[in-house]
C-alpha cells in the first residue's frame, strides 16, 4: 500500500516510522517546492502533485494550510482522506464554528468580524473579555489579541484593522474569553465504516501559545465519554477517515471546543510509547481501510516537547522509560525539534521520573515543566 502524505515535515517521518511495519510505504508532497521527497531521508522522488497521486493508493495530511488548488486537484483524484472539506475546516476558523454549529457541539461564543462595525457588535453582544482570532494561518498562539477593557478597544481595532489589510481572504472570530481550569485534547481515529476509537484524554500545558508538555490523563470517565461523544458528532458530520484531533476547554467538567485539527497531533505523541497503537499507526490504518487498534493506555505516559533546541544531555537515555524522538530539522528558535516521550508503571513512578528528567534539563529551554509535574500524584 502507498500512501502520499501532503506535507513533508515530522509528522510525516513519524508516520512513515509506523507504517513500515505493516507494508505501507510513505511519500511526502512538499507544497512550498512542489517536490516529492522521503519523509526520512528527503531524498528527492520526483517532481509534480499530478505524479505523486497517480504513485499513491491513499492521499492524505500532516497540515492543514494546504493551497486550495493542491487540495482541489487531490479531493478530484477520489483517493484523499480525511478530503478536503475536513482540512478546510482544520484550517478555518469560520468553517470550523459552523462544522461544530452543525455538529451540535458547544464551543465558545463567538462574532465573525471583517469591518470596524462587527468588531464593535462583538463586544457589544460578546462581552469583555474577547480573543480574536485569524480565520486562515493561526497556530501556536499566532495571529490572536485579547481585549479586557473597553479603553484598549481602539488600538486592538488598529492592529486587527492592519492585519485584515494586508490580506483579502482573511477574517478574524472574536470568542467569548473561556475562564477555563485546563486544556484537554482527545485523539480519536474514525474509519469509513463508522467504527470509531478514542484515546484516553490528553492533558495539555501550554508556554507562550506553544504546547509543552502532554500528560494522558485518564480516569474521569464522565469527562471521557463527553469527550468522546463530541469526537463522534464532528467525526459523523465530516464523514471523516483519518485520525482526527480536538482540543477542548475544560470548564468545571464542562467540555467546550478550542479548536480541531484533522490530522494526527503533537499532543497525541505519548501514544508512541503508551499505547499498542500509535496514532500514527491508527491513521494509516483508518485511511488504508485496516482495522482499528486498540486505543487504551497501556501505561502512565507524557510527552514534553523539545522546542528551539538541537541538544539534550544525553544522562536523559539513563531514565527508564525515556524515549527521545528527534525530527531531523535545522535549529531555530522557537522550532518544534522533537520531543521526549516517557512512561512508567504508575502515577507515582511516572512523577519521579518526570522530576528527574526535570533535574536534568535548562529551565530556560524547558520552562514550567514543574507544574505539570505536580498533576502527578
């Protein structure tokens, strides 16, 4: 089986990692230099999106700010999973309030603005606080302001006024500010025959926008089947074939939506090691038509990102349950360069150890692990 991933960055090389095993060859489609590499090696494959469909049984994404011609000419191929109205949704802010609109799945409130006018009736109907968001390009904390007062209004106004100015196609939704106690997201896989499969809920610690550290956090079945009903209502709507991601707002045990990403996820990289199936996996097997696997944790596991950073002493390897996952990328500040995956028998256990690698890493590349540390108990 041969399957085209569009995007040619580390989620790609991961899935690549995991489909060898079970015969399932991986190419990947830079959209920036229209090249068809190996998403280990980069070595160049050829030239063309038209040839490297006709190569691939499967389409697929790592992403989801494709070009919408790219995404057109894969949706016409009939070999593109998730298809494209799930990725033009991952990468919409507008399109996505309507799917969960659509869905019946509760998220923030919220005000599409274009003009001065919208910007005003959004804080008129909306209330202080808001976040206002970019429709289009919004990722890792990118293209959002916060308005807490009313006094601050006119120079939010100017920035945002700026930014719609400087791009025809854009948008900004103003959402309702969420007073939440955490982040949590929910990975789930749904094949073409309507069998879903979810894994235990994520955790999630963010720095600056940019997510940190991912703790699997199972036991509040409540919070899960919530969790997981909501997957359905968007997976159902979608028709969705894939692994498919969602990050919600935890409010006193309520579940509200933050956002989707149609594709596999950085706060799903714990499932390397602490689950019997990946999602890297679990997405080739829902986009090849395979059986899904089992999504239970296998054993207590976090992932901590690796950000900005080439190095990481190696006494690391020297805690049992480390795994050390590096992308192959050059350095550069703020990158997303790997990440460390690691587990143990049991909560307790897994906070000695995460205290321990805690010890042994710069606070300043690696700030505020200490606080998801002490969830650990």
């Amino acid at each position: 089986m041969k399957v085209l991933v569009l995007g040619a960055g580390q989620l790609a090389r991961m899935m690549s990692l995991a489909g060898a095993p079970l015969n399932i060859s991986i190419s990947a489609y830079d959209v920036n230099s229209d090249s068809i590499v190996h998403p280990l090696t980069q070595q160049n494959l050829g030239k063309g999106l038209a040839n490297a469909i006709a190569d691939a049984d499967v389409v697929t994404a790592e992403f989801e700010h494709i070009p919408l011609t790219v995404l057109a000419q894969c949706q016409q191929s009939g070999k593109f999973l998730p298809g494209e109205t799930a990725i033009k949704a991952g990468g919409d802010r507008r399109l996505e309030k309507q799917l969960l609109d659509d869905a019946g799945v509760r998220s923030a409130a919220y005000h599409i603005v274009n003009v001065e006018a919208d910007f005003n009736h959004a804080i008129t109907t909306l209330g202080l606080p808001l976040v206002f968001k970019s429709a289009l390009a919004g990722y890792d904390g990118k293209g959002q302001w916060r308005l807490k007062r009313t006094e601050d209004a006119a120079e939010v106004w100017q920035q945002i006024s700026a930014f719609l100015a400087a791009d025809e196609n854009q948008s900004i939704v103003a959402e309702q500010f969420i007073p939440f106690q955490r982040e949590v997201s929910l990975i789930g896989a749904r094949r073409a025959n309507g069998e879903v499969k979810v894994y235990p809920l994520t955790e999630n610690h963010h720095v600056n926008g940019v997510l940190s550290v991912s703790l699997a956090a199972p036991g509040n079945e409540q919070l899960q089947q919530q969790a997981q009903a909501m997957f359905t209502a968007v997976a159902n709507k979608l028709n969705y074939v894939g692994v498919l991601a969602i990050e919600f707002f935890d409010v006193d045990g309520e579940l509200l939506v933050n956002e989707i990403a149609p594709r596999v996820h950085n706060s799903g990289h714990w499932t390397q090691q602490g689950a019997d199936v990946c999602q890297f996996e679990q997405h080739l097997r829902a986009v090849c038509d395979m059986p899904l696997g089992n999504c239970e944790l296998v054993r207590p596991s976090l992932m901590v990102n690796i950000l900005g950073e080439d190095k990481v002493p190696e006494a690391i390897l020297s805690i049992s349950g480390v795994h050390l996952h590096w992308y192959g990328k050059s350095k550069r500040p703020g990158r997303k360069m790997g990440h460390i995956n690691l587990s143990a028998a049991n909560n307790s256990e897994l906070k000695a150890r995460f205290e321990q690698l805690i010890s042994l890493l710069s606070p300043a590349a690696f700030p505020e692990l200490q606080l998801m540390a002490n969830r650990l108990n």
